[in-house]
C-alpha cells in the first residue's frame, strides 16, 4: 500500500506559502504524516503514478487535475474537507461574496472522492446540503499530537519570562482573523484590565483582511506567528476560543493536551464532543463569555477539574488513537 499525501503549494519555492502561518490545515496534514509513520505505510508528498490512493487536502486547480489523473488511472481518491463555503465567510475582504461560488465549487471537487474525511458531524451536514452522499462521508478528526503537546513547566517559565507573562494569562492561538472572535476577544481584555492577554498567530496585512482596531486594550498582546506553538499554550492559564465558524478546531485539540482549561462560543460544529462543563464552558453571548471568565479566574479548582476533562478529551482524539481507523479505511478501500 502507497499513499500519495498532496497538500497543494506545499513544496512550492521550498513550501515559502505555508511558512510562517500556522494554520490548522497545516496541522493536520503533519499529523496525517506521523499516522503514515506511526502505522510503517509507505506515503510520498508529491504525485508518483505508483501510489495506490491519492490523499488531498485542498482541491484546488492543480489537485483536481490529479484527481481526475488517479481516477483515469484506476487509483482511489481521498479528499479531507477542511475548508466550507461557511468557514471562507468572514476571513478576507469579499469573502462573503465568494463564499456561494466556493460551495458549488467544493461541492463539485469533494464529489470527486471515493471517501471525504469530515473533521466532525457537523461538517458533513453542511456536505450533504451541498449535494455530497452521506454514504461517501467518513467522520475523522483532524487529531492531535499529544507527544508534541503537553504540559511542560519549564518550557512555561521560559516562554512566559519571553513574552514577559504573569499571573492569571488569557489567550488564544490561531489566524488573527475577524471569523476566530477578535472583537470578543478585545472586549473580554477591556472587562478584565487586571488580566494579561495574548493571541499567538500570524496578523494579517489589512489590504488582505480587516485589520485590528488602531487603539488596543494595555493588557493585550498579539504576538504574530510564533515558531514554538507548544510553549505559546504553555504560558497560559485559560484558553479562550470565541470563533464564530469552525469544522473543528485544531486549536482546541492542542490546547486540551496541553491540559488548559476551556472557554469556547458555544456554536453547533462542537455538539457532541465538546461538553459544558466537564471538558470546557461553552458561552452563548458575551454576558456569558465574561461570566465564565470571570469563574475561571477566581476558582482554581474549576480549572484543574476542567484541565482534566480535556486531557481526556485530547486522549480520545489522539493521533495514535486514530491511526488504527486511518489504516483500516485504506484496507477497506483497496479491499485488502
């Protein structure tokens, strides 16, 4: 068994477009290449006519030649759907008018799989409106990487001495976009000026996408793309996640190895796995964003209680957890 693993532009000018931006598409295609690893499958990063399956992550242009390429070839195709119509709203300026022309668009190229891997149930609902069969939609979580994420004390004293952290930090990791919940998380630092604030992630230029407000909260920070992701969670005490659209939610995942306590707008992709109250607070509006924060800061007992719901959460949706499904969808696919 070969698995040709395609992430488009990835090896273009030495992968200059995806250096720097940390991105939850980039996760997972890492973790797809610890689960080829880990499970000893014989995988290539670019197109090779031997490979039995062709994996994509991103059907654009140039992937969806090679679909067509396998497909005449007899070769099976595998399309995880990490991007929707839905998540592009909200991201770049006019992104709300491209948004309808992307959900024919990927309603056509996601079609083109023998299986799409969906990173929860509620992306393969919006699938389906798009005219996609349930029958062709497998459920796979992105994952997360738990021997890169963990708590690691000494990694947070040196981080936090970095960016100059102390006490009580609230942050977020992830694009600095208006969909992740700026303006929720500006608000929150402003109710809480006591409080130190950060986001970890790369700023957009504002020719590219509204850019953040001229005048910031004192007790804010963006740090822009940091390097070492793992040490950023570390230097927090609670993780706020206000995003407004999400297939998943990468972040989480990692911030739930790293055993942080959980805050997230309580929006539909989390159903299911996502529990209030036992691996995260889930807030419905901002009274409630600033309600739960305001708990989380003062009782240390609901942050080591939620810290061990999450380390569980993050568990069962480990990389090593997934790979033996991973592994038996190409068995079956293949009919081997």
């Amino acid at each position: 068994m070969k698995i040709c693993l395609y992430l488009e532009f990835y090896h273009f000018l030495g992968g200059i477009l995806f250096k720097k931006i940390g991105t939850g598409l980039l996760s997972s295609y890492k973790n797809q290449r610890v689960i080829l690893k880990s499970m000893g499958i014989e995988f290539t990063e670019k197109w090779d006519d031997s490979c039995d399956i062709l994996q994509i992550n991103t059907p654009w242009l140039k992937s969806l030649y090679l679909i067509k390429k396998a497909k005449r070839m007899g070769k099976k195709v595998i399309i995880w759907s990490h991007v929707s119509a839905e998540d592009i709203r909200g991201v770049f300026r006019f992104s709300n008018i491209l948004s309808p022309i992307a959900k024919k668009y990927l309603g056509y190229a996601y079609n083109q799989a023998d299986i799409i891997f969906s990173p929860s149930e509620y992306t393969k609902n919006l699938l389906i409106n798009y005219g996609i069969a349930a029958s062709k939609i497998v459920v796979m979580s992105n994952g997360v990487d738990v021997k890169k994420y963990f708590y690691d004390s000494g990694r947070r004293e040196l981080a936090r001495k970095q960016y100059d952290l102390s006490g009580i930090v609230v942050g977020i990791t992830g694009l600095v976009i208006p969909r992740k919940g700026i303006d929720t998380f500006l608000a929150l630092a402003e109710k809480f000026p006591k409080n130190q604030f950060v986001w970890f992630g790369k700023i957009y230029s504002k020719l590219l996408s509204q850019g953040l407000p001229e005048k910031l909260p004192a007790n804010t920070k963006f740090t822009g793309h940091v390097d070492d992701i793992a040490a950023a969670y570390n230097t927090l005490d609670v993780f706020i996640f206000p995003s407004y659209e999400e297939n998943e939610g990468m972040s989480i995942l990692e911030a739930a190895a790293v055993g942080l306590p959980i805050l997230v707008r309580d929006i539909p992709v989390y159903n299911g796995w996502l529990v209030h109250n036992e691996n995260c607070l889930k807030a419905k509006n901002m009274e409630e964003f600033e309600n739960y924060l305001k708990q989380l800061i003062a009782d240390k007992e609901l942050r080591e209680r939620l810290s061990r719901g999450a380390k569980i959460l993050a568990q069962n949706k480990s990389i090593e957890f997934l790979a033996q499904k991973t592994s038996d969808i190409y068995k079956n696919l293949l009919g081997i």
